[in-house]
C-alpha cells in the first residue's frame, strides 16, 4: 500500500473523529413548555409539563415559579405532587375582570404557580440532569393562538434567572426565552385536544420523549467515542504511513 493511501486514510479518520466530538456538543438549554399527546385547544383544557435543566456548574436549582398572566383568567390550575418538591397554586384577585368567550365575567384566577425543593433536594448542579414539573389548567383564552409562562428558576446560591423574554415576530430567540404552548384551534365539541385529566395518550406520549432524551444523551456519549476512536486511528494511521515511507527510503538507499 502507498503512502499516498495512508495519509488519505489517516485524514479521513481524523475528518470523522473531529467531526465526532463536535456533533456531541450540548446546546444551549432554556427552560421550555412542552406537551406530550393532545394539544391544549382554545378554550379548553391541558397538561402541560415545564421542563427545567440545570446551567450553573457549581448550584442546584432548589425553586421554580411559573407566571401565570392574569389576561388568560385560568381558574383551574393543578400542580401534579411531585417527590421532593412542594408545589403552591396561588390565586388573585384580577386588575380588571376578564370576560370569556361565553359572557363570563372572571374576577379571580390562578397567577402563579411554583415548586421549592424540600432539604436534601434539588436538580444538581452541572448540565447533565433536569426536572419536569407537571400541571394541568383550563379553562384556556380563546382569542389567543400562543400563550406565555414567564418563568423563575432560583439557584441555591442565591442565583435567580428570569426566562420571561417573548420570541419576536422574526421568529429570533431571545437570550432568556419564556416557556410558551401553542393552543389548537377549538373543536365542534368545544372542548378541543388537552382536557384537564390526564389521558393515556399524554403517558404514553411522555414516556417516549424521555425515551428520546434518553437516546439522544446515549448519541451525544457515543459520538464523544466514535470522535475518540476517529482521532485515534487517524494518528495510527500517519505513523503507519511514515513509518512506510521511511522503510521505503531505508530499501532504496540500500539498493543503491
């Protein structure tokens, strides 16, 4: 084999195992709103999981408040019990009345929601570990197509970050985005997708995100391998050729 192949095989090594350790890279992480099986509709009812990592590398975060704007008049907010952490619902008396779809005339509703880490709990400190906190809510403004949840999420060093910056019109993220849920649009039966109970769909629907989570940290550790391995055999493979070619140099100066 040519020195010429195996210098094109210890850069196609090398080109796979950079390319490896930079596919592995983790992104950025926001705090995020999400929704496993129907979508909460217009006027209706949903579940609605926040999911919360951890970005500071030397605190855990030991609370986590939900805002709950008082224009969308949510009456029903229940926080699902969660080990280690002690949810407060708290309700307020409106600004102004809010008037739903149907006439009525709403003059206290949920607008904040949050959970504290009991002693010895926490979401640890570092990138690898986040937490999922549960509610479901109705009933859900029918004039608006998305609505916001500014969050806070406080660390126990005393660290506080606001994720309540709205996503602007040229689709751009901000720095600190607020967690948001697009609402379907109302069905002929007036309830729509999400209803306040959770239904077996969501579970199963829930369990195969985490499974994808899962899968996809499992990816991020096997891309730092396979980068490993690729920049492994791409230096072997350079030795190799120089070793070749220098036998190849020894045997011609012999023949001569």
């Amino acid at each position: 084999m040519s020195k010429h192949v195996f210098k094109r095989a210890g850069f196609l090594a090398a080109t796979v195992g950079i390319a490896g350790l930079l596919s592995a890279g983790v992104a950025s992480a926001h705090v995020t709103a999400n929704v496993y099986g129907p979508q909460p509709s217009k006027g209706g009812y949903g579940s609605i999981f926040f999911r919360v990592p951890n970005e500071e590398k030397d605190a855990g975060t030991t609370k986590v408040e939900i805002t709950v704007k008082p224009e969308y008049a949510l009456t029903s907010v229940r926080a699902k019990p969660l080990p280690g952490w002690k949810a407060e619902v708290v309700k307020s008396k409106l600004p102004a009345p809010v008037t739903t779809d149907s006439g009525t005339q709403i003059t206290e509703a949920v607008t904040k929601v949050s959970w504290t880490a009991e002693p010895g709990n926490k979401i640890a400190a570092g990138s690898t570990e986040f937490q999922e906190f549960q509610i479901s809510a109705g009933k859900f403004p029918a004039n608006v197509d998305t609505i916001e949840f500014p969050a806070t999420q406080t660390y126990e060093n005393g660290k506080v970050v606001e994720w309540n910056q709205p996503t602007p019109a040229s689709g751009e993220e901000p720095e600190h985005p607020a967690p948001t849920v697009k609402l379907a649009e109302k069905t002929a039966d007036g309830h729509g997708g999400g209803h306040g109970t959770d239904s077996k769909a969501s579970e199963e629907s829930h369990a195969a995100s985490s499974s994808s989570d899962n899968t996809a940290r499992w990816l991020g550790g096997a891309g730092l391998v396979v980068g490993a391995l690729g920049l492994g055999v791409g230096a072997g493979a350079t030795l190799r050729a120089r070793r070749a070619t220098a036998v190849s140099g020894k045997s011609d100066t012999e023949g001569k």
